[in-house]
C-alpha cells in the first residue's frame, strides 16, 4: 500500500487490557516495521456493554462469535478515521495451514498407524473402563487413545461444550423432542467426506473453508463492518493466491508440526522475525473474566438470561448452575457458554419472536419465575 499510494498505510488494531488476551505488541512491531499510520483502541467492558444490542440485531440470523464486537471496534475506530475500505487477514490460516488443530490431529492420526494387535492391547489396558487409566501416569494415554479412536470430524467436537455436559443436562425436553439431535454431525460428516483430498490437513483445509471461512470468518467480519459502515476486502482470498495454495504439497503447509511452513519460510526477511516465531493466538474476547467483575455487562447478561429462560429452550438447572457456579469458577471456558444465550436472545428478542408457549415450572424445563405475572423479565 505504501508503494502504491506513496504515503504510509493506515493501519488499524485493538487490544485487550487482560493478560493473556492481547496481542498489542505485536501490531506494534508489524507497525515500526512497514512505518505505517498505526492506529489502536483498546476495548473495554463499557464498550461491549454498549454495542452488544446493536451487534446482534445487526445480524441476518443468531450469531454466536465472540470476536464479532472487537471487529466491529476495530472497523469503527478506522471509519472514524475517515477511511471507507479495510483488507483484512482472513484466509491465511485456511489456505497455508495455520490452525493449530491441523498439528493437534496430526498427533491423533498418528495412532491409525500402530499395529492392531498393539492398539487392541493398549485399548484393553487404558480404556475400556481400567482402573489403569485413572492413575496419574496414564491419565494423558488413556485420553489420547480415547480420541484418536473417534474418527474425523466427530473428533473436533469432543471439547464441545454441550458434548461434554450432556444434550440433556442442557436443554429441555420440549426442545429436545422437537430437534434432530444428530443433524449437525451428519452434515459435518457430509462436508468432510465430500473432498477429494487424502492428506488429513486439506481434509480439514476443505472442512474449515465450509465452516470456519464461509459459516463464521467472513460473516463475522462482514457483519462487524457493515454496522461500522465501512467496506472490506479479503486478499489472501484472491483466486489466484487461493489456486496456488491448492498445488502446494501438504507437508509444505503442516510440516511435522509446523504451522504454515511455507507461508513463514516465504516471507523469512520480509516479515520481522518476532511475528514469524510467535504461536498462534486467535481473537478472543475477555467475556468471562469481565463479565464476573464488571456490573453493567453482568447485569446485561442476567437481564438476557432472564429473559431467555422463558423460552423452554435450556434447563432453568443448567442457566442457574452455569452463572452460580461454573462461571465464577472457570470463567474463559463457560463465558463462552453464557455470551452465545446473551447473543441468542438479544437478537430473538430484536426480532420480536416470542415464546412458542409457556415455560413448565418443574426443574427440567424453563421455570415460570422467569417472567412475573405482568410478563416482564424477572431478575436472574
């Protein structure tokens, strides 16, 4: 940009005052290195207090990324800036192979390759229900072996939240006699086994083209951009970058364990080093943490939980369970939990949908206290 135009690009990021969460520093050298215009805004709880409402009506249907708000910062700060175009980055980690669960299932793939007499006998030992697998030694075995065995894609979902808890220790009866269960595995399944390709990381490039690019990514990015008012490009997205990402061999863009060798060997000299050889971080949002100290996003929460409960969509045991306990105690694995309801019920209620019917009191299903006798919310 800076040769094209002739002065230094502008450049535009934000950040998080939560350790672990930002990546400030990083920009910052990207910025020293190229002498762009850099600009930065660190988000606080204030702003996502305040644009969460409008994020979520904004949005042709529930949408559930967290990184949404801090896109939606980012592209504000640069329209008020003046400028009516961002390009942002995504696709490079589909196109050259830069998730780290490309190396992570690489490592479960692995055992496909041990011997069956071998794997029946180590199954026998640290799985099927041995006491071996609970001393502390084994432990990490028995979990290794108890994933490798789950084919793909069904394996990626096996920290999925719900998954993990129990389809009906979250949500109702009701719903849950209402719902195909199995749908989104099959479709997953569907997706992955449509591909041509044999190497597992362009099995998993093709998957993540469907779901992380096309059903979440660039939604995400459109969506926060288009409420900011500004426009948007996506060049690694270019059909010519992206046809030759599809003739690199697959040990060039996972190699061993390596995330995006080729792209990193590629551009050695022209990138500084500290962004070469820094781990994958993500987009993450500090919901969690802020929202259980925070009192204006956490009573923006409880007010959406209060609401959402009269839907008889989740168990009122699991909505109290999940703030009472879980939340205060593991705040960055269940804050994600609690931001999708917020965000699913914002954006019913923007829409004006309306309970199907009302709620059954007992425990198993949405409470009435949820709502009081003149159909307000009630407080969480």
């Amino acid at each position: 940009l800076g040769e094209v135009t002739g002065r230094p690009a502008r450049t535009y990021s934000i950040g998080f005052d939560v350790h672990g969460y930002d990546e400030m520093a990083y920009a910052r050298t990207a910025a020293r290195h190229f002498g762009t215009d850099h600009h930065e805004h660190y988000v606080t709880p204030d702003d996502l207090t305040a644009s969460v409402p409008a994020m979520a009506s904004s949005c042709d249907q529930p949408f559930g990324n967290s990184s949404a708000l801090p896109a939606y910062h980012c592209a504000k700060l640069a329209r008020e800036g003046g400028v009516d175009k961002l390009l942002g980055g995504d696709g490079g980690d589909e196109l050259f192979g830069g998730n780290t669960r490309y190396a992570k299932q690489r490592v479960f793939d692995a055992y496909r390759f041990v011997p069956g007499f071998a794997r029946r006998g180590l199954e026998a030992l640290l799985v099927s229900g041995s006491p071996l697998a609970r001393l502390p030694a084994l432990r990490k075995g028995a979990s290794y072996i108890e994933q490798a065995r789950v084919p793909m894609p069904d394996r990626m979902q096996m920290y999925n939240l719900v998954t993990r808890l129990g389809l009906s220790e979250v949500l109702t009866p009701q719903f849950l006699s209402a719902i195909d269960t199995g749908d989104c595995a099959r479709r997953q399944r569907e997706v992955y086994a449509a591909t041509s390709a044999r190497a597992l990381v362009n099995r998993m490039l093709a998957f993540d083209w469907r779901y992380t690019l096309a059903e979440n990514d660039l939604p995400k990015v459109k969506y926060a951009t288009e409420l900011a008012g500004i426009g948007v490009g996506f060049p690694f997205l270019d059909h010519a970058l992206t046809d030759f990402s599809l003739r690199l061999p697959p040990q060039l863009k996972l190699r061993g364990l390596k995330l995006r060798w080729f792209f990193k060997e590629a551009l050695r000299g022209f990138l500084p080093d500290e962004i070469l050889a820094k781990k994958k971080h993500g987009f993450g949002l500090p919901f969690g943490a802020w929202v259980n100290r925070h009192a204006g996003l956490r009573a923006l929460a409880r007010d959406s939980l209060a609401s959402f409960r009269a839907r008889g969509i989740v168990r009122e045991a699991f909505l109290r369970e999940l703030v009472e306990v879980h939340l205060p105690g593991h705040p960055e694995y269940y804050g994600e939990m609690l931001w999708i309801l917020m965000m699913l019920e914002q954006w019913l209620a923007s829409r004006s949908v309306k309970p199907r019917a009302a709620p059954s009191p007992d425990a198993g299903s949405a409470s009435s206290a949820g709502r009081n006798a003149s159909g307000s919310p009630a407080r969480a």
